[in-house]
C-alpha cells in the first residue's frame, strides 16, 4: 500500500508505519545523546502512544533504563485502511526497546475501564513486579464511566461568556476570528469527569489495591497553564476546570502515598504541536507564533525535549523543585517574560497575509504531519509498506 496523508480538519486519518518508526527513533537518539539519569526501573505509562506519554516511555527505557508497560487506545490496520500512529509508534518503541534489552509491553484498550485495569494489574505483577513511577497521559474526548457505563464527553468552551479571538486553520493559513460560545455547568461537568483526575486516582487505588506500588512510588500527570491569549479557552475554560481538578488530584494521592514515602506531581508542560492540542481553537495560532520567538531565542523544545528535563527534575537533586502549587513546572521557557511579550505583539498584528513571517506555519504543518509519521526525508513514501505491523 503507498500511504499518503489524508487531512480532515484537524485530524490525519492514515498513519505511516515506517514514518512512525523514524520519529520513534529520532527520539530515542535524542534520549541516548543525553546523560543517563539514576531514576525509576520499573514504569507503567498510561496514554503511552503518542505525545507526552511516548515521549516519557522512551525517557524512561533510554534514559533511566526502565522496564516499561504502555497502555493506550490505537486502531490497528484493517480492510485498506491503515493503523493509527499510535499504534505504529509502540511497535516500533516495543522493538527498539526489547533489542536494547529492556522489558517493553504494551495494552491495547480503554484505560477508563476496570476491564484494562484488571489486565494491566496483571501483566505488571506478570512483568514488572512493584512500580516505582506511573506516568497518567490520558487526553480523551470522551469517558465512559466504569461503574455506570454512561458516556460523557469533554467540550473546549469557555466559561461565564463567549470567548471571542484570533485562530488560524493550518491547513490553509488563513486567520479569522472565531468565536466561542460558553459552556452549560454540565458541559464544565463532563469534561472535569473526563479529562480531571478520577480516572487518575483509580489507577492508583487499584495498583494499591493489588500491592504493585513499590517505597517511595513517584506518579505523575500533566498539565498546562498558558498565556493570557488562550485563557479563556483553556486555562479559564472547561478544560482549566478539569486541570484543577487533576492538579487537586495529585494532593489528595500525595497523602495517599505516604505510607510508601512517595509523591504524586503535575507536571506543567510546555504547548505543543500533539494530536490532543491541534483540536483546541485558537490555540495552534498561538503555538505557531511561540515557536517561532522560541526558535529565534533557542529555547524550542518538543515533547522529547521536556520529557528528558522532567526526569532530570524529579531525579537528580534532593528536592523537587515546584512553584507554590506543588507543581513541576516544564512551561518556565514558554512563560518567561520576554518570549510572552514577543508572542503578544505578534498576536496584535498577525493576519493571513504575514501568518507565514510572523509565525512559524512550516513548523506547525511539519509537527503535525510527523505526527501521523510523514515529512521524514528519509522515508521513501513513494514506496509499497505493508499497513499491517506487529511486535
Ligand atoms: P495525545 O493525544 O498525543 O496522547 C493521548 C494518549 O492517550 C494516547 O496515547 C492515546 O492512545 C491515549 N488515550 C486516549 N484515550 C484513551 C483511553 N480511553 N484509554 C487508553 N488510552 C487512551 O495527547 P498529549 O497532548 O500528549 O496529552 C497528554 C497529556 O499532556 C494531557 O493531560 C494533556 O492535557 C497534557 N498536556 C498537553 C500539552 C500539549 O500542548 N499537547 C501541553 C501540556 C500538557
């Protein structure tokens, strides 16, 4: 099959398997140029196929040298149609990890379910034995309850009032207002019920449960903050009640850990180009023009690049450095004062005509399709690949 990306909307419907590999590995490169850390050995990952949480299982088998399980939500290849990224990225991450010698498992299935919970439960004790890091990297549109079965579904609106702002669609580069009209409580609800921390803590409770928490067990969540630009959509908006509601999390499951001197964090990352963030209104303008000011200042980083900080923070000093708030804090580039003011005065002045100079368009575009596994110079896509891989 010759694979081509197909773009609808903000979504790519085909995955390439090779172009998946490569990304895989380039960041698995970039894990091994760095210094190795002394940290956790034995992982789990929750949302371990794509953005942060890939990014945090690779850091942890090439970083730390850690034995791993992933749990995701990917489509495998079927009747012409290809696998998702997701998919393709844990079987490469699954090969390249089992050839350097470390354990590399992965389960395919709704993480909100006591079903896969149960399953994972299993391999780990199976695999693993006791954890000493979980990684939760869930972003869903939707949760279906595991003890009710209802189904609810998270909304990006804002809150109180309509949100009015710039956006651009990166697939045309036109800018154009967009605006937004608030959301109901029970929107606000279902999105906390969603994307907040309950699916979080029951992970926990049932590792707990199952006596699969090792002394002085770190879990972490990720989070993120944002400018004044985008505050209303998100920080202020449905999705900032949930990360509330997450971040409260991790006080309540720090006390929980006590008993094994461990620590549960939020970790506040920096925007990026993932397939969660591309759905979000008005932020890939604002990504856009982040990273050209941060390119042109040195500071770019990918989801890589912070997941190699974010262990460096958590475990090569003493102490954990957090703000006021207990958390970790990845976006401290991305807020600094003279990179917020650069982004605005763009902001003020960006229309379809200087998008391209202004922002950094080519980026976004490119992040985007290597999501998906495209854009790699040296992948031959011209080529016949079969759709269909596995471990
Ligand atoms: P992503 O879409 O790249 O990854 C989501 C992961 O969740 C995938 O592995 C997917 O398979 C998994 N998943 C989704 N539904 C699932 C289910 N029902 N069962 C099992 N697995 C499921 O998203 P991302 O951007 O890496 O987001 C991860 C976390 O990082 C989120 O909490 C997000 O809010 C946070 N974050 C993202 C950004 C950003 O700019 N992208 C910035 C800061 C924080």
């Amino acid at each position: 099959m010759i694979i081509k990306p197909k773009i609808r909307g903000f979504i790519c419907t085909t995955a390439h398997p090779e172009g998946c590999a490569a990304h895989v590995n380039r960041q698995i490169d970039y894990i091994k140029d760095n210094t190795a850390i002394q940290g956790a050995k034995k992982v789990l990952v929750i949302g371990a196929s794509t953005g942060y949480g890939l990014a945090s299982r690779i850091a942890a088998s090439f970083g730390m040298g850690a034995d791993t399980i992933g749990v995701s939500y990917e489509r495998p290849a079927s009747e012409g149609r290809t696998a998702s990224a997701g998919w393709y990225n844990t079987v490469a991450f699954e090969r390249a990890a089992r050839a350097a010698g470390y354990i590399a498992e992965s389960i395919n299935g709704d993480a909100f379910s006591h079903e896969i919970k149960q399953e994972t439960l299993k391999l780990v004790k199976e695999k693993l034995g006791k954890v000493d890091l979980i990684v939760y990297s869930v972003a869903s549109p939707r949760r279906t309850h595991p003890d009710t079965g209802e189904t609810f579904n998270s909304v990006l609106k804002p809150i109180g009032q309509p949100f009015t702002n710039k956006t651009v669609n990166t697939n045309t580069g036109v800018v154009s207002e967009i605006t937004l009209e608030p959301a109901t409580q029970e929107e606000i609800d279902n999105t906390i019920t969603v994307m907040g921390g309950e699916d979080w803590s029951l992970w926990l409770k049932a590792l707990e449960e199952a006596d699969l928490l090792a002394d002085g067990v770190t879990t972490l969540a990720y989070s993120y903050i944002g400018p004044e630009i985008t505050e209303a959509i998100y920080r202020k908006g449905t999705i900032g009640q949930a990360k509330n509601d997450l971040e409260a999390t991790a006080h309540t499951l720090t006390k929980q850990l006590e008993r094994y001197q461990g620590k549960a964090y939020v970790s506040v990352n920096k925007a990026l180009v993932t397939q969660s963030s591309s759905a979000i209104p008005v932020v890939p303008l604002y990504i856009s023009l982040l990273f050209k000011v941060m390119k042109e200042k040195g500071l770019h980083e990918g989801c890589i690049e912070q997941a190699q900080r974010l262990f460096e923070k958590l475990y090569s000093g003493s102490t954990v450095e957090t703000d006021e708030e207990g958390r970790i804090r990845l976006d401290n580039w991305e807020m600094r004062e003279d990179v917020q003011q650069a982004v605005k005065a763009a902001w003020s002045e960006i229309t379809t005509e200087n998008v391209s100079e202004r922002g950094d368009l080519e980026q976004y575009r490119l992040d985007f399709l290597q999501l998906f596994g495209f854009g790699f110079e040296e992948i031959n896509y011209e080529l016949d690949v079969d759709p269909e891989v596995h471990v």
